[in-house]
C-alpha cells in the first residue's frame, strides 16, 4: 500500500526535526540562543525551543587553567571552558544540549560580535564546532551535534548536565573576553512540551599582563640566562650576581614561593600544579620577569 506524504506533512516532520535537542541551533537554524549580541532568549526566545526558561537550573560558566579556576589568561595559553547546569525543576529530564562562544568584551553590546581566541579542533563525541560559513552568524558556536547524556544521575532531581572544551587564548593586546552559554535539559519525549533551558550569566576573564618576552628591566636581564621555560620540574637561573631574590606567582598574581640565589642555581617547580607561572627576580633597584609553562 503505497502512502502519499503531503508538502504540508513534511513541512511539519522537518520543523521538528530542526526543532528537537539532537541537532545544535546554529548548525541547523542559524540561532544563537547563548544570549550575546545577536541571539535569543536561550531556547524559549523562539530559537531551538520554545520551551520555558528555568532558573532551576543554574546554569554556569567556569574558566580553567590546568583545573584550577582562573579569571585571567595568558594571551596564547591554553584553557577549558566548563558549561554546568543541575536539574532542580521537579521535572525528568534525559538528555540535554548546549551552545557556547567567546567574543572580544570589546565588541560585546555593540551588536556585532568578534571571535575571541580558539576553539579546540580535538571535541567531545556529539559536539561540534559551528563556523560562520555553516551558521550564517558572526561568530563560532560550540554546540552538541547529537543528544548529550548527563554527566550523573539519569534525569530526576540532582541531575548534572556539563560539557568541558579547551580554548586557546587570543594574542596580545586584545584585551577583556566574554563567554556566553545556555543549557537546554530535555525529556526525550519526541516534542518540546516539559523542557527547560536556561543561560548561564556571562564570564569575563581578564587578560593578564605579561611583558613582552617576559622582561621589563634590560639591565638586570642582560645580567641573566633562565632556562628552560617549559619545564617538568627545575628552572635553572644563569647569574654572576650575589644579590638575587626571586617570588613565583600563578597567573592570578597570587605568590607560590619565594627565595634568594647566589650565583647559577635553580629554582624547583616541581610540586607546583601545570600552568603558567611568573617568575620575578631582584637584584638592588632592578627587577626581570619571566614566563615559564610547567608541564
């Protein structure tokens, strides 16, 4: 028995394919429902969704380097952006998706935003990197391909719904950065009667001042050889001085350790966490700085 499928039909099968949690909004409807310029009200603005907006949720955004929370990068280091919501809706939700982009603070509220740094080429299964050229929009968007499954629980009460995706931070001089995310917990139940979204607040992560080549005083530099500056433990420090201290701060600016040095010695990293560190030292009136990555 041969069934006539009408224009009308298809219309209605393709708009809720378009519409459902599997594909990400921008990929297959050119919406940005992260709330930046541009975008909707998460999935309830008339984007992916029109389910309702839940602070029940509580959707967040949170910057790491190396697993610490930071609020500060190194321009061209390396970072995760974490994007976490909780189910505290009273409802069973299954399975959820998400979208999530970084824009210069700069271009944020001026209608047009600019990529921020760069998304990582290396993805969770079922998530992708929209581009411009696939969206139409004015920026990347890192969003699910496929239905996600939570990261604990099975959809009840306590749910955790999260994504991790590693970032390179831009060049220097760009300044402020801005991430924007939403969340959108689904019930899996074929339509979007009973689903929750909501978007995290925005998270702007300062850039750090570093200087140039990791020196501000030519005098006492000239007068020092440090190395090397990707380490697994030890930083050597090259130095016919008597008079050297030295402090090691995180990228927060908060101090790890300090000491003094007498000639060639070194300078032990190796108990410290992987990330990048600044290493300040002294010598009368004259200070050098240095970045080193430990490993």
């Amino acid at each position: 028995m041969k069934h006539k499928i009408t224009l009308l039909t298809f219309s209605a099968f393709l708009a809720l394919v378009l519409c459902s949690y599997r594909p990400g909004a921008a990929h297959d409807g050119q919406t940005n429902t992260t709330g930046s310029d541009g975008g909707t009200s998460a999935c309830g603005g008339g984007g992916c969704h029109n389910s309702s907006l839940s602070s029940a949720l509580g959707t967040t955004l949170e910057f790491d380097s190396a697993g610490t929370p930071v609020a500060s990068y190194v321009p061209g280091g390396s970072y995760t952006v974490k994007i976490t919501a909780t189910n505290a809706t009273g409802l069973t939700l299954s399975k959820f998706g998400f979208q999530m982009v970084s824009i210069t603070a700069g271009s944020a509220g001026g209608g047009s935003n600019v990529q921020a740094g760069t998304w990582s080429s290396t993805l969770p299964t079922t998530v992708r990197n929209t581009s411009t050229a696939l969206s139409g929009l004015t920026i990347p968007v890192i969003e699910q391909s496929g239905y996600l499954t939570p990261a604990s629980g099975t959809g009840g009460a306590g749910t955790v719904y999260t994504e991790t995706i590693s970032w390179t931070a831009p060049a220097a001089g760009t300044g402020d950065v801005m991430f924007y995310g939403t969340i959108q917990a689904v019930n899996n139940n074929g339509n979007e009667s009973g689903d929750r979204s909501q978007q995290a607040a925005p998270l702007t992560i300062t850039e750090a001042v570093v200087v140039p080549n990791g020196i501000n005083d030519v005098t006492l530099a000239n007068a020092i050889r440090i190395y090397p500056t990707v380490t697994t433990g030890v930083v050597n420090v090259k130095s016919a001085l008597s008079d050297l201290s030295y402090e090691v701060y995180n990228v927060e600016g908060a101090l790890h350790t300090q000491g003094t040095l007498s000639g060639s010695q070194s300078i032990d990293l190796s108990g410290t966490a992987s990330g990048i560190y600044l290493i300040r030292l002294h010598s009368g009136n004259n200070t050098a700085t240095y970045k080193v990555i430990k490993n």
